[in-house]
C-alpha cells in the first residue's frame, strides 16, 4: 500500500476502521491519522487505540458520508471495508470528493483467484467466484483503478489457532473439510487485490 499511495507525512484516513487496529501503524508516519467508522462500538474501541498515538482521531461516519472538507485529504485506505462492488459508486464518489488533486485510495479485497484462502471463498460462495472477481475487476476498471495483486501467506503458531480463524471466516463445513484435507498444516497461501484510484 505503500508503494502505491505513500502516506509518510500526509494526511491519511482509514475507511471503515473497525476496532483502530492500524491507526498506530500509520501514525508512526503520516502527518495525520483519520479512522473513520460507522459503527458506535468498534468506534469506541478504535478512539482508545487513537488516544494513544499522536496525531491521530477516530469519527463517525461512512464511505457516503466522510465528515471531512473536500480536497483534504491525500489518501484513503479501506481493508476489506464498504468497497464490493457492483453498488458502490456513492463511496467513490465521497472518497474522490475528499482526495487532494493527486491524492489516491487504495482498496483492498481478497484475489478470488489465487491461494488457499480463494478456494475457502470457492466453496462457501453463492456465485462462482470467478463470476465474482470478473464484475469486481470491470467495476474498477470503469472507474479509472489500476490492479495489483499481493500474494501472501497466513502463518498461524498453532493449528488450533488457524483452524479457529477458518471457522470464523468460512461456513462449519467447509473449514472442517479443508483441515482434514489438511491435517498437519498450520498456514495457508492468501491472496490480496489492491485497486488504486487516483483523484
């Protein structure tokens, strides 16, 4: 995300920050830290976390609805928060409204079509995740993003620690299947799509 939106120094916001989790991570060099989040508990939790970390804030609001001036901010950052399209052009529009000239968001979703993790999505989806992944790209596309995938690893210290995580993230039955397929592992490869816009 770095590389492609640099924040050292800037002003930066976290759409849909949930509990706050990486607002000291980027205050350790943005300029400015904005969490922005919906939700009253999570926001509660993540005003905690901003307290401690200088320069940094937590408001109410959403994607369609930034408390923040136009042309005020240089960029946006939202983790698998708001942005599954197709709908979701209201967002956009708001983000875009508050991005500087130059200013980008990054948007971060899973690569369906990539990893361990995808064939998870695969088999709990209602649609075929690559009908899935194909409007996702096009919406983005439309819009002017460009495309970058990050292929990674989730590396847990113990088995029962990704086998309580696959059972949070995928139905009882799908993650039952996939450790027994998988009886000795503690790890699995995850793919990310990041998609930029600039303003």
């Amino acid at each position: 995300m770095s590389a492609l939106a640099p924040w050292a120094g800037r002003t930066i916001v976290d759409l849909g920050c949930g509990t706050g989790y990486w607002l000291r991570q980027y205050a350790r060099q943005a300029g400015r830290v904005i969490g922005i989040e919906p939700d009253p508990a999570l926001r509660a939790v993540a005003a905690k976390t901003a307290a401690a970390a200088p320069g940094t804030e937590v408001l109410a609001g959403s994607a369609e609805h930034i408390p923040l001036p136009d042309a005020s901010v240089d960029v946006v950052h939202a983790r698998f928060a708001y942005f599954f399209p197709p709908g979701t052009d209201a967002g956009l529009t708001e983000v875009l409204r508050v991005l500087r000239p130059e200013g980008c968001l990054v948007a971060v979703d899973n690569d369906y079509r990539w990893g361990e993790f995808a064939g998870l999505l695969s088999a709990s989806a209602v649609r075929p995740p690559q009908q899935t992944a194909a409007t996702v790209d096009a919406w983005w596309r439309a819009r002017g993003a460009t495309r970058h995938e990050v292929r990674s690893r989730l590396q847990f210290a113990s088995r029962a620690d990704l086998a309580a995580v696959l059972r949070i993230e995928f139905p009882a039955e799908v993650a039952a299947a996939w450790l027994r397929r998988h009886p000795a592992v503690t790890g699995l490869s995850y793919g990310y799509v990041l998609f930029c816009v600039r303003a």
